[in-house]
C-alpha cells in the first residue's frame, strides 16, 4: 500500500556564466519533474513535496544501498541533505557527490521529512536490498 507521507524537498543548484540557465533547469526537472525551478543570485531554486521519480531512478540505476547509506550519513534530526553531481543530472541520471562535485558544481537537496519520520521515509524512497533486490 501506498506510504502517505509529507515532505518538503529544497534544491538548489549554481548556475555559472558559461552555463545557460534553462539547461541547469532541465538537470534539476530531470531528476525532479515537478520542481519549477526560479533563478535568483547565480542560482536556481526549486521546492518538490515529493520524490518518486527519484526514487524510481534509484531503482532503476540499482543505487539504492548507495542512496540509503548517503541518507543516513546526511540525517540530521528530521532533515537528509546531500548533492547530486549536475553533469550527471544533464543527462537524467543521478549520481551522489562524495568528495568533489566537478567543475559543473552540484546540485543541493535538502529533505525535511514530516511524517512518518526521516527512516520511514528513506524505508520508502529507497529499501534496503539483498543482493541488490529490494527487500520487503
């Protein structure tokens, strides 16, 4: 059954001046499809209330473990914070800055979990495998 859930995802990503604005706004839309993001002072911001097409793409690039050991290294109290590198974003893939973000910069996510709470949710977006499958 569908979890209900109720969260506010904050994004944000740099937009430098050798790079076109509506092309930084695609590399978030890719990831997050109902972001609309808006430029101010050199970068862009968006706010989803979701992430299933996220976490589909968790899925389907079997990243999952990834994503679920850098959720629960970024949890702080009720927020998970981490980056996704844009170059890889331009392309609709996600791939989680660990130390260098490359030349492009990242793209910044900050979760605040609602309800249930930050495990359930994470439980959600990306289960825990075996043998990378699921687990239910």
């Amino acid at each position: 059954d569908a979890m209900i859930y109720s969260i506010e995802a904050e994004i944000t990503a740099p937009v430098y001046d050798t790079e076109v604005t509506d092309r930084v706004a695609d590399a978030i839309s890719n990831i997050f499809p109902s972001a609309e993001p808006a430029y101010q002072h050199g970068e862009l911001t968006a706010t989803v209330h979701d992430l299933e097409h996220f976490s589909d793409l968790l899925y389907r690039q079997e990243i999952l473990d990834t994503a679920r050991g850098v959720f629960f290294d970024s949890t702080r109290g009720d927020s998970i914070s981490f980056q996704l590198k844009k170059q890889a974003a331009f392309e609709g893939v996600v791939n989680f800055v660990v130390d260098d973000p490359g030349e492009l910069g990242a793209i910044v996510v900050q979760v605040r979990v609602e309800e249930p709470s930050v495990e359930e949710f994470v439980d959600h977006i990306a289960p825990a495998t075996e043998d990378g499958r699921p687990v239910e």
